[in-house]
C-alpha cells in the first residue's frame, strides 16, 4: 500500500512540475537568443488561460480526437508511477520493465498519430505522418540501447539497470557509454527539440496533430507533452545517471536525493537547450540521415556487448 502511495506522489510531483522544466527552456532559449523572454511561470498562465476557454473541434473529428489528451496525459502518469527518481528502485516495480514502458510510450505514440488523422484535416495528417516517421526512426534506437544495457544487468528490469549502473561494471565500460549515448541521442529526439521540431511552430514539423486543438483539450494536450518530455528525461536520468538516488530509506537520504533530482533534472534541461539552440532547422527529409548516427552508437554498443 505505501508503495502505490509513493508511486502516485511521484507521479503528481512530476505532473505538476512538468511545465516548469518546459518554462525553464523557453528562459533558456530568449536568453541565448539575447531576449528577455517570458518568465518561467509562464508556462502555467497559458494553461490556466486556455482552460478558461472553450473547445472546438472540427466537424469531422471523431472520439479519438477528443480522447487522446485524456490518453497522453494517463499514459505518462502512468510511466511516471515506475521510474527511479530519488531511488534505485522503481516504486512501482509490475510497471519497471523495460517491454512494458516501450509499449507505454508507443501507445501514447499511436494516439498521438491516430488523433491527427481522425479531424479530416490534410494539414494535421502530414504532421501524423510525420510523428509516426519519427517514432519508426527512433524507438529502434531507445530499445536497442536500453536492450544492451539490460544485457549487462540480467534484467529488463529498469531497476536492477538502474543498480547496475550505479556500481559501474569497469569490464562493461565502453558497452555502456555507447548505450548511453544512443539512449542520450533518443531522448533528444523524443523530447521534440530542434532540428526534428521548431521551437514555438511545432506545428510546421513534429506537432502537426495539434494544430486542430483548442481550449481545456489544448491546455490538457499541451500539459501531457511537457509531462512526457519531463518523463523520458527522468527515465534516462534514472537509469543512467543513478548517482545520488537512494539505495536503502530514509528521511535525510530522501531530502538529499530530492535535491540531486532536480539538480540533475535542471541540468539536463539546460544542456538540451543549449545543444537546440546551438542548431539550424533542418528540412523533415535529413531526419532519416541523422538519426543513422545514433543508431551506429546503439549498433555499436551491441558489438561491444558481443565482443565482451
């Protein structure tokens, strides 16, 4: 029972400070664009504006339309119940396998896509066959890297990953930087940043299925993809830099792994900022060309896995 409680504690933390982290980047990126930019709380009064409006959905939308926030947001909550935050261990552990989280976070995929395709409107079915392009190019990756490092544990546990990183096998050091690089190359991606999506346009890339969206079920939608981005950072986080999450309970050892947390959390944050805005957009067609890149390094963490 205390580990459900915890779990969804954890889950609401990360919910709510989600569009935080999202406000946090957008300080970050008028700064190095030598702006002033809005605060980082702004983030939360264009929800809560939004929220107050109402929504209106093209007519030849359907329920997926309608549901796929609900959906975006339920699916993160729920990854969000299993990660390592401020311990090695998952507080949810039937959730903490690896196959289990993938499937979670395709099935917010397919929503996603799904929804776009479902208002009948050609625009926002470009920017679903984009999504689904995506998903095809990166997800090989994520799995491949996280595969290996589960080979060096024993487990697809995201847990006993988790543990094993944190004592750092020296005879599997090249296997798992390799694998942490991919699975670093992935999250970049999967976080929606530049060049495989424009920052406040998302609509002419990655975001295409927004477009159609407006009101609370904007406000919603947008509140599950900062919940996301900050979900698949944690997941990288906690399984590869496990440093400073508690191995064994307690309340002096929680403030300081809380502390780490979002120490790690905001660095994380920042250096994915800087590494956007360090880059041009590119046209959609290059993304199949880069992301070979991370794929060599899932690839060759493979071979290194063999050859250990």
């Amino acid at each position: 029972m205390n580990t459900i409680f915890f779990s969804l504690i954890q889950a609401l933390v990360l919910f709510a400070v989600a569009p935080l982290l999202s406000g946090i980047t957008r300080v970050t990126r008028a700064r190095m664009h030598n702006r002033r930019g809005p605060g980082v709380m702004q983030e939360y009064r264009d929800l809560f504006k939004l929220f107050s409006r109402q929504s209106v959905a093209p007519a030849a939308s359907g329920w997926v339309f309608r549901l796929m926030p609900f959906v975006m947001v339920g699916v993160m909550l729920t990854i969000a119940t299993a990660l390592p935050v401020v311990t090695l261990y998952s507080p949810l552990p039937s959730l903490g396998d690896l196959i289990t989280l993938i499937y979670l976070f395709a099935i917010a995929r397919f929503f996603f896509a799904i929804a776009g395709l479902d208002t009948g409107s050609p625009f926002t079915g470009i920017g679903a066959s984009r999504e689904a392009m995506l998903g095809v190019l990166v997800e090989p990756i994520l799995i491949l890297g996280l595969w290996v490092a589960a080979q060096v544990a024993g487990s697809t546990h995201i847990s006993n990953i988790a543990s094993t990183i944190y004592h750092w096998p020296v005879t599997h050091s090249l296997t798992l930087i390799l694998a942490l690089a991919a699975c670093a190359f992935a999250t970049f991606i999967e976080m929606g940043k530049l060049p495989f999506d424009l920052a406040e346009a998302e609509q002419e890339l990655q975001e295409g299925p927004l477009t159609e969206y407006s009101g609370a079920g904007f406000a919603v939608l947008k509140w599950g993809i900062s919940l996301k981005q900050l979900v698949v950072l944690q997941m990288f986080v906690g399984v590869f830099l496990p440093w400073g999450q508690m191995s064994e309970f307690s309340w002096g050892g929680l403030v300081i792994a809380l502390a780490l947390a979002a120490v790690k959390l905001v660095a994380g944050v920042l250096i994915i900022a800087l590494f956007e805005n360090s880059m041009a957009r590119l046209r959609m067609l290059e993304t199949s060309r880069i992301t070979w890149a991370g794929f060599g390094f899932a690839f060759l963490a493979f071979v290194s896995l063999l050859a250990a």
